[in-house]
C-alpha cells in the first residue's frame, strides 16, 4: 500500500493515478476485513474502511466515463456495509443497478438490495429488486437464494398466488434434491433450505384454502413429483399447530388426489396415527374405513401401487379390516337399551367389514368360521336379510360340505322371517334376494325333499321380491300355456311380466302389460287405480329415458301424453313439471310458459310451485318478456322461502324493471328490498346506491339526495356490519353531498356591508368543512384525497376572498394602508390552514397514494411556498414521468 501511495505522489497519466488509486483502495478495503476478523493489527478498522470509502467516492467523482465504475460501486458498497453504513450502501447500490443494468455484479446487487429493503418492511420494493435479481439469470448462486426472498417479500405482501410461483420455481429446480431430502447424505445447507421452502409454500397454502389449494393450485399448473412432499409438509404445520384434523386431511387429499403414489399409504397411515395419537377415536375410524375402501384388491388404487408399497401396506389392510368388523360387532353386541335403528346400523357396519376381510383373505384358515359366524349372529340378531347374504355364501361359494344344504335352506327361512319385520320401502331389495336364493337352492339341490315347495311359489317370489330378468322369463313361460294358468294365475303372471319390464327399464313393453292386465282385471275395480298408476308411470319413464338421452322435445310429448291418457294419475304434476322443464330444454320456451301457467293454476299450492315460478322467469326471460319475468320474481321474493331466495328474487325483480327501462318500478322494488332486507348490509347498500341513480336519471335531485344521506347515515351506524364496499359508497355519497356545499361557499362574494357577507360566508364554510370531514371520514384514499384538497382549498379561497373584499368607501389612502394590513392579518392563518392541508395530501405520496388531487396539492404548495416547493414539485413531474 505503501507503493501505491507513493505512487500517487508522482506525477502520472490519469489512466495510471486511477488504477493505482483503485488497488489502494481495494487493498484497503481488504485490510479492514482482516482486521474486522482478527487477522490484522493496525488502525482501526473503521478508519481504514473510511479510507477506502474516501478513494473509491474519488474515483466515482473523477470521471463518468472511465471502464469498471460499476465494480466500484460494488467495492463501495461493500465498504460502507462493513462500516456500518447500510443506507449509504444501498443508495450505491441503486446507482450501480441504474447505472450499469450489465454490469456482473448486477444481480448480487439487486439480491442485496432486496434484502436491505426486505429488513426495512418495504416489501414491495424488495420484491421488484429480488425479481430483478431473479430474471438476471440462474448461473448465479445468488439465483436460487433471490428466488426463496421474493417467494417471502410476495408472501408478506399476502399475495400467496405469486409467493407460491416462486417457491414452487426453486422446489423445481431444486427437483433432485427434493428427492433426496430423506438421505442422509444431503448437506445440510440444502435440506434447511428445501425444508424452509416447503414449510413457507405450506403457509402460503393456509391462506389459500389449506389442502383445497393445493389442489387448485396444482390443477391449474401441473402436476409435480415431489407434490407428496407439499401435503405432507402441509399436514406437519398443521399438526405443530395442533389442528390435526386439518393436518390429517392434508395427508388425505394427497392420498385421495393420487392414490397409487407409493407414498400415499404411508401419508394415509401418518393420517391414521395422527388421529389416533391425539385422541380422535371417531376419525382414525373414518381414516382407517376410507383406506380398507380405497385399496380393494378390485380397486385401481391398488392396481396401481408398486409390489413393495403392496406389500408393506397389507398388514396394515389386514389389521384394520379386523378393526373395523370388531368395532362395529361389539357396539352391536353391547348390553343396554340402545336405538333398533343405531344397533342395527352397527351390525349392518361389522357385516361390511367382514365381507371384506373374507373377500380379501379368502384362502386363509379362518375365513370359513368366520362366514359361518357372521351368518349366524345375524340370524340371532334378528337381521335375516342380512344373514340370507352370508348363508348363501356359506352354501354356493365353497365347495360342497355337509351344511351346505341346511345353509342354503336356511336363507331362505331367514328371507320368510325378514319378509314380515320390514318396511313397505325396503322389502323389494331382500325379497329379491331370497327369490334368488330359492332358485339356487332348487338348482343346486335338486334332489332335496324341499325342492318341490320352494319352486312351487317360485314365480310369485319372483314377482314379489324383484328379481325381473327371472321373474320376467318364468312369467312368460306360465303365460304359453305351459302350467295351465287360471284367471287369477294369468293375472299374477301379467302384474309379474309388467312390473319386471317396468324395474326393468323396457316401458314400451311394461306399458304393454299393464294395458292388457287392465282388460284381464275388468271387472276388480278395487285393483284397477293401482294399476292404472303403473301404466301412468311406465308412460313417464319413457319421457324420462329420452330426457336422458338428450332428445328434450320428444320427451315432453311423452310426459304431457300422462295427462291424456291416465288424467288422474299421481304422477301426472311431476310429469307436467318435467314437460314444462323438457320443453325449457328444447329452448320452447312459449310452449313452456303455457304449460306453467297451466300449472299454477291446476296446483297452486302444490309443493313445486314455487320451483315452477322460477322456471316461468327463465322462460319469460327467454322468451325476451323481462316485464312478466320481473313479476314472478315478485312473487318469488313473498313465498314462505328461505330469506336468501327471496332476497335474491327481489333483487332480481328489481334489476329486471332497470333493465327492462322501468324506472319507476325499479325504484319501488328496490325500496321493498331496502326495507324487506337491511341485512346483509352490502347488498342493502347497493341498493340504495341504485335508488341515488335511478333518481339522477329520472331527475328528482331531492329524493336522489335522501337516498345519498341514507347511504351515509346508514354505514355510520353500521358498526362491524359494514365492509370496504358499504364504506365506499358511503364515502362516494358523502363527497357528492359535500360537493354542492363547496359550490355554495365558493359562490358567496365579500362585498359591501362586509360583516354580513362575511357572516354568510364563515357559515357556509363551516357547512363545506363539515360535509368534506364527514366524507374523508369513511377512509377511503381517492375519496379522502379530493376532500383533503378541498377543504385546503376553502381556506385557501376564504382567505383570498378576504385579499380581494370591496374596501369600505371613503378610506384615506393611510386608512386604506392600514385597512389592508388588517385584512392580511386576517387571511394569513387561513393561508397557513390550506399549506398544512395541502401538506397533509402531499405526505400521503410517500404512503404510495398519488392520485390527480395529490398532485393538484403539491401544485398549491409551489404556489402557497414557493421557496420550499417550488424544487419538490419538480421532483414530483420527474416522479410523475418515471412512473
């Protein structure tokens, strides 16, 4: 150093003074880190950094134009950092950044900036210098490290979209290591930084809907390898934040969204153990319940998984299987009086876990014991339906054994003793069953003494208990004269070969049935409204199967023909309905609103009514009738509804009338709404805001204005009710009212005699400063910009209506001197009250509010001080240009 100082005592070429001043520097700058660690012995190292600092600033001064300024700069801001200077070392760096946007040390310089800024809370800031840092390219190693800042600058700004696209950007590119971040070989450094990534993507997530974002997020922007990671990162938050039940379902929805993923059982079983260690006993069932479903070996979760997944998942399978069947089979067994329904619902539960134990682990030495079991508790349990099922499987699954018989017969002794404990609704299903189980047992055991019995009411059975394919065929064999059928057995074979067509889906042919077993049964009149009833609904599901298939028009003609051909059917008003719906579909819309006019008033009271009313506005809207539609809303908007659909009805009605240039009625509807619906207050208020602009138009300022102060008062005395919007439009209807006082004030001349004008004018003053307080007051920046501008404005205008007043008559030119000298004495303080508010306006640029009346505001203050702003609203307009 010594040299170089010499050096530079001699007389040299710039070029040479210059490199010779920047070594100097450079080595003092390393000298003072060395001794910043103890390395060096000398001056302190604060003064050999103020050196540095001194010949790098000289340099930068010499000569704008010399090469390597922007490593200057960089030496300098290091300097100052060292030293302490943060702020002086990042305005370098801003000149750096500006000045050489090439520069090498562009994108450090942008990362450590952000960084400054990011301590300062200027998040905004920092994120666009972490960005700029981040778009400099990703060779750097400050690349990543840039990435992860403004992942967090976004996140602190709660813009959580932007923040994860970020981090989701350094977890892609740090891919490999993801899929390391188990190994214990993976450094430190990138497991913290992995970790911390994904715990602050696992944040973000808590604001976007927990696991439901994730979910969103990832659909909109592609699937990931290592999205198990982001779950289970979600699901370990949660968990420290003791809210397991959202930490469990974070597991899950990863489980649920990709099943087969070989880390999904282990994500289900973390669920699992997490419910169990916090003492969740009803959701760990619910977990382990929704794993045995998700992985039946018919499943294509399992298909899916890989063997070793498989394998280490089946003890787990085969554990909980059991767990779930043991649960549910001693709730039912246990003593006391419980509920029918809930014990019965118990059993139904153990009976579908032991069905999938043994459909699972068939092979295994157990698995017929407990089938037999099974069957016989539910037989003493008085659940025969239920018993028929595992009889059955006792007696055909297995092959033959000396019980099979007795098991088979037994299922049907369980469907006789079932048949009569059911209700009405539930008997088809089990009566099926136990038809089905007689035609076994007649097919398998034929040479059983009990064979003849059960076949002999086979074809009953058949038709009584549901099974129609069957039931269809022995029908139509009785009814070829193969069994010598009387009257009343045709009649059965008929009920039997309709109803199985019905159940069957084939309504054409159903229909068919039922006509001739309407001729057969003539003369049964007590028996013909049933059957009737059938033939109106085998005409419906005609209707229904082409609605289905996307043919709406010839759907209609079938539902409407039930009127025709059975005009008394039940079924008839739902089939209107859904001829009136089939013919919204088919866009006939006319035919539709006649059809539901009809409706409303064959069945004014009837249930669908009030649905019928809104398909009567859609068609009507349709249909290009706004008016009529409007209407019906009306009467939506008074039906015994919940208060949402009507509050929507009347908001409807009213925004029809509007629409439709009903002025008049729009105001009455949306008065109805105001007063039928105050609460929720936002709606109420857009309300009255739509009142204020029907008004305008129709030219009735007083009654406009009444509903512009009821804007106001009312979100005054909302409270916690009221929202951004509501204080909005309060404030927006509040500057409109304070808008005519400042015009007033403003028109009011001092003149002569001055004690009455000024008089008036402080008057009207008071009322302008009142009104534009009462607007400011509702926070809003555009609205609070304005007012706080015109409230300077009106003193600034008093004050200068004071300037220029009509001087008294007859004034000696002393008198007039002093007269005046009194009247800027007067004027001075309201001067002073426009600059402070003025001022107030200006500040709010540095809160990132400037708008046209801030700037009109630093206009004000160049004139009001010229010697303080002048200057500043030059920095403005070159602000106002950057911008």
């Amino acid at each position: 150093m010594e040299d170089y100082r010499a050096l530079l005592q001699q007389p040299a070429p710039p070029e040479l003074t210059h490199e010779a001043t920047r070594r100097l520097a450079d080595l003092q700058l390393g000298q003072g880190e060395r001794r910043l660690a103890g390395e060096a012995q000398g001056l302190p190292a604060e003064a050999v950094f103020d050196s540095a600092i001194k010949l790098y600033r000289q340099l930068l001064e010499q000569n704008d134009d010399i090469a390597g300024r922007d490593r200057l700069y960089y030496q300098l801001a290091r300097a100052e950092v060292l030293v302490g200077r943060l702020e002086a070392s990042q305005q370098t760096l801003d000149r750096l950044v500006r000045e050489h946007p090439e520069s090498l040390y562009f994108q450090e310089a942008q990362f450590r900036r952000g960084e400054w800024l990011f301590t300062r809370a200027d998040y905004a800031a920092a994120q666009r210098a972490y960005a700029a840092s981040v778009a400099a390219g990703g060779d750097s190693p400050f690349h990543q490290r840039a990435l992860f800042k403004l992942g967090w600058a976004l996140f602190k700004q709660q813009q959580f979209d932007a923040a994860l696209d970020a981090f989701v950007a350094l977890l892609d590119l740090r891919a490999d290591t993801l899929s390391r971040l188990d190994s214990k070989t993976l450094a430190p450094s990138d497991r913290e930084l992995m970790q911390d990534t994904l715990r602050v993507t696992s944040l973000c997530f808590t604001q976007q809907g927990g696991a439901g974002g994730i979910d969103r997020y990832f659909q909109s922007n592609g699937e990931r390898p290592w999205l198990h990671r982001v779950y289970r990162s979600l699901g370990n938050l949660y968990l420290k934040q003791e809210r397991v039940i959202d930490g469990a379902d974070a597991y899950l929805s990863f489980v649920r969204r990709s099943p087969s993923h070989p880390q999904a059982p282990l994500l289900q079983l973390l669920a699992i153990e997490s419910y169990q260690s916090h003492d969740f006993p009803g959701q760990a069932l619910t977990a382990k319940r929704e794993l045995a479903q998700r992985y039946r070996q018919d499943g294509e979760a399992w298909k899916g998984l890989e063997q070793e997944s498989r394998i280490a998942l089946t003890p787990h399978l085969r554990k909980y299987l059991r767990d779930l069947a043991s649960h549910y089979h001693a709730l039912a067994q246990q003593p006391g009086k419980v509920k029918k329904g809930q014990r019965d619902t118990w059993f139904s539960e153990a009976v579908v876990w032991y069905r999938h134990y043994l459909s699972r682990f068939s092979g295994e030495a157990q698995s017929g014991r407990i089938n037999f079991l099974l069957a016989e508790l539910q037989f003493e349990r008085g659940e025969f339906g239920q018993a028929v099922v595992e009889y059955q499987r006792t007696a055909y699954d297995y092959p033959p054994h000396k019980d099979a018989a007795e098991a088979g017969y037994a299922a049907l002794l369980a469907f006789d003793r079932q048949k009569s404990l059911l209700p009405e609704v539930q008997r088809p299903e089990w009566q099926r069953q136990g038809a089905e189980s007689g035609l076994r047992f007649a097919d398998r055991f034929p040479a059983d003494k009990r064979t003849a019995g059960v076949l002999s009411r086979s074809a009953q059975q058949l038709f009584q208990l549901g099974d129609y394919g069957q039931a269809r065929k022995v029908a139509q064999r009785s009814l070829e004269g193969k069994t010598g059928l009387d009257a009343k057995g045709q009649r059965v074979s008929w009920a039997v070969a309709a109803h199985a067509a019905f159940e069957l889906a084939d309504y054409a042919d159903a229909e068919t049935g039922y006509n001739k077993l309407l001729q057969l049964s003539a003369g049964d009149k007590a028996g013909l409204g049933a059957i009737q009833e059938k033939l109106a609904a085998a005409i419906y599901q005609q209707g229904r199967i082409l609605s289905e298939k996307g043919e709406a028009a010839a759907a209609a003609q079938h539902y409407l023909r039930v009127g025709r051909v059975v005009p008394d059917a039940s079924i008839r008003t739902t089939a209107e309905y859904d001829g009136a719906a089939s013919l919204i579909a088919a866009g006939r819309w006319e035919t539709a609103t006649e059809v539901l006019e009809g409706f409303r008033q064959r069945y004014p009271k009837h249930e669908l009514t009030i649905d019928v009313e809104r398909k009567l506005a859609l068609a009507y809207l349709q249909n290009g009738q706004p008016l009529e539609a409007a209407v019906v809303f009306e009467r939506v908007a008074v039906a015994p509804l919940a208060t949402e659909v009507q509050q929507q009805a009347a908001w409807q009605a009213a925004e029809l009338y509007q629409k439709a240039g009903s002025d008049k009625r729009a105001v009455t509807a949306f008065k109805v709404y105001v007063k039928r619906f105050p609460q929720p207050l936002e709606p109420a208020m857009e309300a009255r805001q739509q009142l204020v602009e029907l008004y305008q138009r129709l030219q009735a300022p007083a009654k406009r204005d009444y509903w512009l102060r009821q804007l106001v008062s009312v979100e005054r005395k909302a409270g916690a009710a009221g929202s951004e919007r509501s204080r909005y439009l309060a404030a927006q209807a509040a500057l409109r009212l304070a808008e005519p006082e400042y015009t007033a004030f403003v028109k009011i001349p001092l003149k002569r005699p001055l004690a009455r004008s000024l008089k008036r004018k402080k008057r009207q003053m008071q009322r302008a400063i009142k009104a534009y307080d009462l607007a400011a007051g509702f926070a809003q920046a555009d609205v609070t910009t304005l007012a706080t501008f015109r409230l300077a404005e009106i003193y600034r205008l008093f004050g200068e209506s004071l300037l220029t007043s009509e001087r008294p008559a007859g004034l000696s030119a002393e008198e007039l001197e002093q007269y005046e000298l009194l009247l800027e004495e007067q004027a001075y303080p309201f001067e002073e009250k426009a600059i402070e508010a003025h001022e107030l306006n200006a500040r709010r640029a540095a809160q990132g509010v400037y708008d046209d009346w801030v700037r009109q505001s630093f206009s004000q203050l160049a004139q009001l001080n010229p010697a303080r702003y002048a200057k500043q609203e030059q920095g403005e307009r070159v602000f106002n240009e950057m911008r």
